[in-house]
C-alpha cells in the first residue's frame, strides 16, 4: 500500500484518517477479532465537519470504533463502490490487516446527506 507522506505525518497511534479518497488508515494493533463481523454506521457532526464512525461487532461485550472525518471526494468514491475499505497498519506502516464496511443504500442516503450531497 503507498501511504502519501502527508498522512504518515498525521497518522498517530489510535487515529484513523481517510486516505487517497478512497479508503481508511487506522494505526493501531487493536484489530478486530473477526474480519466478517456485522458492522453499524453513524455519522455526527463536529465542528462543521462529518465524523464517520464504523462500530464493528466483532465482540458483542466489546465492539470496536473506527472514527474518521469524512470530505465530499471520500464520499462520492465510497458511494461509487458501495463499501469503505479500513486498512490497520503498525507505526512503521506496516499492513496488519484489512476491513471491508459493506454499505446499504440507506447508510449511503445518510452519509451522502449529512456531507450535502443529496441522495
């Protein structure tokens, strides 16, 4: 995977940036247990921006939460291919492991909205 310089910098331990305008980056070792596992969608706003967060339930006791500001390109690409790839990656940038967040035409509708591009 070729990481631009401009997100190595940004990428910290915990953080997950999107990448490319087509994918997510996660730094971090906390990977999740099942890489089939169900995945819920909610979108806030903060401070102006879109904040994605992906709550993937790979442990019903303990599910795991990606969060990552979204912009319009992401978006647009996202809603081409139907799904967000998350790549987690080690601080040397590493590939650890690779999600795929299958998205439903509903969560689309929401994200698409809440970015102000309309269904």
């Amino acid at each position: 995977m070729n990481i631009p310089e401009e997100t190595k910098k940004e990428l910290k331990e915990g953080v997950c940036l999107t990448c490319c305008e087509e994918y997510v980056i996660c730094m971090t070792n906390d990977l999740p247990r099942n890489f089939n596992a169900p995945v819920d969608i909610e979108v806030d706003r903060d401070k102006g921006s879109v904040l994605l967060r992906n709550i993937i339930k790979d442990d019903p006791q303990n599910p795991l939460y990606i969060e990552y500001y979204i912009d319009r390109e992401f978006v647009e690409k996202i809603s081409r291919s139907g799904k967000i790839d998350i790549f987690f990656v080690n601080e040397k940038f590493d590939e650890l492991g690779k999600f795929e967040v299958k998205l439903m035409k509903e969560d689309l509708a929401i994200i698409r909205r809440e970015i102000g591009l309309g269904n």
